[in-house]
C-alpha cells in the first residue's frame, strides 16, 4: 500500500477485530449464555438459527476447530437451514466471541456447557458434527449424553483419545514451546488403508461404533462417522 502525505498511520492500520470479536460480524444474530467454571461468571457465545422451510423437527449441533469461531460454518448452516434443520452453533469458552478466561479447559468443561446450552433452549435430540478440534469435543459430548445424540459426524477429527488417562496435565510453558515447534511425534489413521468398525464404548444398552473409510466414501480426507447401535 502507498501512503501519500495526508495519510494517517491510524488511517492505514486495519481496525482491530477485539478479543471476543466485537468487530466481526458473524453471518447471524448472536446471542449469550451464562455459565460458570472456576468461581468465574462467563457467558458463552451462540447463534441459533431456525429452518428456512418447513422445519422437519430435527436439531444440529456444530462443533468448531481449535482455530475458529462458528463464523465459519457459515456454508454449513445454510444448507442444514435450507433442508428444514434448526442449527445451534455454541463458540466454545476461548474461542470466537466467547470471553477467553483463565480457566482450566478440558473437553469435559466444553462438552458440559453445550448440554446446559441445550437445556437452556430446550432442545433434546440432536445430531452433532464436529470439526478438528471440534470432533474431539463432539465425541466428548456423545459420550457424555448418548441418550439423545442421534447421529455423529466428524470431519477430520483431531482424535478420539481420551487425554485425561496416561497423560498428565502440562505446564503453560510446555504447551507454548509445544505450540511454536510443533508436535514431536505424529499419530494419525490412514483412511486409504481399508475401512474397519471398532465399538469404543458400550453405554448402557448401546454402543458407539467407530467407523473409518477412505476418501471415496467420504468427503473429507479422513472419512469417519459415529452412528449408534441399536438396542440389544
């Protein structure tokens, strides 16, 4: 860009978005949620967006990425709006226009805020699907409250171990140096290896079976879906 002498450095520096976004404006109207961790009051982010036809009854969960707020599910919720699904797209504590508090964050923190958003909204059955970051969170919920999940998709999905066992909790330092170097070690599954169907947690009467498929099958490079078994 060119300055000429008339301009001004406040002039040529972009606006600043905020902390929470208050400057970016998301593709529907947003509203909060109050909730509470660690004797701290916060309220939660969140669009809900109703059907733009006839509703066919059916509620959608979206769950962002590490990176992002549900701004970017915009393409998404269009479509799930357009075929008649309501959509209820939290902004996790820590992301997009949620506050980003001191707290101690696990899935199980996020994952619990997001039912209490639903009671809230007295919303009971839902599909979920989770992106990234969001489809640990996502199964993290499922496996919370498998009794009104109806359906699980993850598009490609940072994992599906539960770090709470075998891994102890790190120092903020660690997590930095981790951040700005990166990982030292890779695990990831290879969908182009076959497909293969594993139960991961029988709950109650059901189980959740995990399915993995290569990139024919699915849309994303590591095709895997969540889907509940019926009762035996």
């Amino acid at each position: 860009m060119v300055l000429d002498a008339t301009t001004t450095e406040s002039e040529s520096a972009p606006a600043a978005l905020g902390i929470c976004l208050e400057e970016y404006d998301y593709p529907y109207p947003v509203q909060f949620f109050s909730v509470s961790s660690d004797l701290q009051q916060l309220r939660m982010a969140y669009m809900d967006i109703w059907p733009k036809t006839a509703s066919n009854g059916k509620t959608v969960v979206l769950f962002h990425g590490k990176a992002f707020g549900c701004y970017y599910f915009h393409n998404v919720i269009e479509a799930l709006t357009e075929a008649g699904y309501r959509v209820v797209a939290p902004d996790q504590l820590g992301w997009g226009k949620s506050p980003k508090p001191d707290i101690h964050y696990s899935f199980q923190l996020l994952a619990g805020n997001t039912t209490a958003l639903l009671d809230h909204l007295g919303v009971q059955d839902v599909a979920v699907l989770g992106h990234s970051t969001g489809g640990m969170t996502a199964t993290r919920f499922t496996l919370m409250s498998p009794e009104r999940v109806t359906h699980l998709v993850l598009e490609d999905p940072l994992g599906l171990t539960d770090y709470r066992i075998g891994i102890p909790p790190q120092s903020e330092e660690t997590l930095y140096d981790h951040e700005i170097r990166g990982p030292t070690r890779k695990s990831f599954v290879d969908p182009s290896r076959g497909t293969s169907s594993t139960p991961i947690r029988r709950c109650g009467s059901r189980s959740l079976t995990c399915w993995f498929g290569p990139p024919s099958v699915a849309s994303t490079r590591s095709g895997l879906a969540l889907r509940r078994s019926p009762s035996r």
